[in-house]
C-alpha cells in the first residue's frame, strides 16, 4: 500500500513537471508532404535505365531500414519531393544531381547530410572540399552496386581528377604503391573533414605515418630531432625520384642540418677520415647512411650517432 502511494504521488509530480511526455502527435502520410504515393515503383516506371536501375543493389534501397531512402520515401528522399515532376508537369524532380539544370551544391550535399552526418563526416563543414564548393556526388556514384571512390582500385583515380601533382608523383620511381592498389588515399587522407592538416585522419603527420611504420614511432633511447618533429622533414609521401620517398639523396639531404663542424662538412674533398677514407666516398652508394644506418633513431647504449 505504502508502494502504492508513492508511485501515485511520483506520476503527480511527473505530470506536473512535464517529466513524462506527452501523447505523440499524429505524424503525415508520405503523401501529404508530397512524396509519390508507391515512392521508388512510381520512379522506375519512366527511369528503368541502366545507369539508375543498380541503385537497387546498393544500401540505399533496403526497405526494411527505415534509415535508408527506400526505407523512407525511395527516390524522392534524395531528389526531394517532386509531384509537379511526377505528374510530368516539369521535366526534373526538385533536387538534381548531375546534368545541365544540377541544383546548388549546398542543396546536394543538404540531401546527403541529412542522414550521412557523424562518424567520418562529422568535420565536413569548415573542412577544405566543403568550402571549395565540392559537392558529394562529385566522388561519390550512387546509382551503382559498388562505388568506385569506397574501392581501392577505383579511388585514386576518382582523386586524380582535382589533385593532378599527386598523379604525377604516383607515378615517379619511388612512391607509395597506389597505383599498384595497395594503398589508397584515404588510408592516410580523410576528404570529409579532418582536425589535423592536409585531411589527414591523424592530428599530426607522424601520427599517421605511424599507422604503417609502427617501427619508427619508439620512445627511443636515441632520438633523431627531425625525425621526431615531422617525417616531411626528409620525405615526400606522395613520390620522389629518390629512393625511399626521400626529399633529395644523401649526402644532400643530411648536410642541410649537418653541414657545419666534422667530417659532414667535408662533402666533396679536403679532410680525410681516419687519416685514409677520403670524403668523396660518402657520393656513393647511401651516402652518409652507409654508417649511420639507425637513422630513425636507436635502442643501442653506444646508438648516440645512430651507427649500426
């Protein structure tokens, strides 16, 4: 009874507050928003082409997903509600993607926010694609079983089309192998949004080169300063004529920091080494690496110039 009581008083003072809601309201039809009474079936009745009937294999047309646009409204949940177009009183729906009479870019990619806002996505606004006006469906084909830009053999080419210089770079003696597809842009690139730079997925560049070359992030007892401060220091990610992505060949490369006191200023003659080697042989081969092969840095107790 004392239970009984209480529970009596805990819904008073609920209903009071407002702490439980209300009855919902009745929520509209499909059809009193405008949308097609048989959604995506009234569509394909006049657009059963080949390049807009796959949709049908793809994520976007699970009808029992209430998140997907089938789930929803079928087409008219992207291309908007368009019953003029549908009683073939105007020749397009309300939101065109591509082609001579395209809709704005913000009025596109508003229709893909709309559910494809969190996750990876969650940066776009403010991000770099965003406010050079690039619209979603600039990368993305919808309209297909599989998305060229979500396949590795496939996206960097839909990346190439803007980023021309990476194309080239892709290309030269030493790079990752992108073209080979075993790496992909965004691997290291989110084109959504990123807090760190250049779109990387990381905050830092070392952050994300470190996805791969775990090896290289320690602590180490030895540490190299720019090594630890910023791979670009030395590398180039995207390609370079030299071996390992490098910048520029050794001794080259080294001697932009080490190029003031010992043998490291002696690059081509003068001061021998050890009263025999002359500097010149540090030209050959790996330069400078030869011997301080531990260039990333060392575990060694006698590892303080990264020796092998």
């Amino acid at each position: 009874m004392k239970r009984h009581l209480q529970w009596v008083l805990l819904c008073g003072i609920g209903l009071a507050f407002g702490a439980f809601p209300a009855k919902a309201e009745t929520t509209a039809t499909p059809q009193q928003l405008g949308f097609a009474a048989e959604g995506e079936k009234t569509c394909l009745k006049c657009h059963d082409e080949q390049k807009v009937v796959p949709i049908l294999q793809t994520p976007h047309a699970v009808k029992g997903d209430h998140h997907s646009p089938f789930g929803q409204a079928g087409c008219e949940s992207c291309h908007g509600a368009s019953p003029d177009h549908v009683a073939r009183k105007v020749k397009f729906p309300t939101v065109v993607f591509k082609g001579p009479n395209i809709s704005p870019v913000d009025v596109r990619n508003q229709q893909c926010l709309s559910c494809h806002q969190s996750g990876l996505r969650m940066n776009w606004q403010g991000s770099q694609h965003a406010t050079n006006d690039v619209a979603c469906t600039n990368c993305h084909t919808i309209h297909v079983a599989k998305d060229p830009v979500l396949v590795k053999a496939t996206q960097p080419e839909k990346c190439f089309t803007c980023h021309a210089e990476q194309r080239a770079d892709a290309s030269k003696y030493s790079h990752h192998p992108i073209n080979e597809g075993k790496v992909v842009c965004s691997d290291c690139h989110n084109p959504h949004g990123s807090a760190g730079p250049k779109l990387l997925k990381e905050f830092t560049v070392n952050e994300t080169c470190y996805n791969c070359h775990a090896e290289k992030r320690g602590p180490l007892l030895w540490e190299h300063e720019p090594v630890r401060e910023n791979c670009l220091n030395c590398h180039t990610p995207h390609g370079s004529t030299q071996a390992r992505l490098l910048i520029q060949r050794p001794p080259f490369l080294c001697q932009e920091c080490h190029a003031n006191s010992g043998h490291q200023s002696q690059m081509l003659g003068g001061q021998n080494l050890a009263g025999q080697l002359s500097a010149n042989v540090r030209m050959m081969a790996r330069g400078c690496v030869n011997c301080h092969s531990n260039i990333h840095g060392s575990n060694s107790p006698i590892g303080t110039f990264f020796t092998r």
